[in-house]
C-alpha cells in the first residue's frame, strides 16, 4: 500500500498539510518537516487534498500554527490526527468583533486594537502602513 504524504513547513506548527488524494479515516500519513523528520499519525477522518490535520493534541482556545503563522483558534479540543477545518478552527484575523486579532504575539507592521475599535475597513500596505486614504479612524 502507498504512504499519503502530509508537509509540516515551519518547527512552529502544529497542523499539517495532507498532499494525498482518497485519504480516509483510519489511513496512516506519513508527516514530512524541513529538516526531513518523518512521522506516521493515523487519522480520524477523511482529509481532502490540500486540507490540514492536527499534529498534536490542540486544546479549544488554543492557537492553530501553519506555515510559521496564526491561523486561527481551536474552537473545540482536536486530537493528534483530526482533520483541521472550519468546523473546529476559528479564524482570528481581520475581525472587528474581538479585541486583538488573537495572534497578538505575532508582528502586524499596524495597530490592531487601534483597526478593530474602530472596525478600520482600510488595507495594509507592503510597508504595514495602514492607507491613510481609507483610514476611518482618524
């Protein structure tokens, strides 16, 4: 039988991504870093091409990691092997609803407490300057 393949691309994530198509629930992966570690994580559900699965234990709360960055939050406990989608990842970023962007560890170039008061709907800039001609919260 063929190994599916899954690419984790930074040591900081905590999902990787499945590059396998007809993965289903009870397929063992076989989990590929940068440095060429190799892991094999059964998994607990269909995976579409493409699609993430959880690398480890990720409690609700908690920060999804991918490609070095924040992704969003778990919004209910995933287990090493879950497939990782919008039915238990809550997206963080770029919402006016929540203080912060909840990946306030990480660098934004732009104040984001400043653009979620203020539901700012302008853009950020190369430079991770906020464009002063769509800044509504002047």
């Amino acid at each position: 039988m063929e190994m599916k393949l899954a690419l984790k691309v930074d040591d900081l994530d905590n999902v990787a991504t499945i590059f396998a198509n007809d993965v289903t629930a009870g397929t063992t992966v076989e989990v590929r870093d940068k440095q060429g570690k190799t892991e094999q994580i059964r998994l607990s559900a269909d995976v579409p091409y493409g699609h993430k699965i959880a690398l480890t234990d990720i409690a609700r709360g908690d920060k999804i990691m991918k490609y070095g960055e924040c992704i969003g939050a778990a919004s209910t406990d995933i287990k090493k092997g879950d497939y990782v989608h919008v039915h238990n990842l809550e997206a963080l970023r770029g919402r006016g609803d929540i203080p912060g962007c909840g990946c306030e560890d990480q660098e934004v170039g732009y104040e984001i407490s400043r653009i979620q008061t203020c539901k700012w709907k302008g853009r950020i800039e190369k430079s991770g300057r906020g464009d002063p001609e769509r800044d509504l919260c002047k």
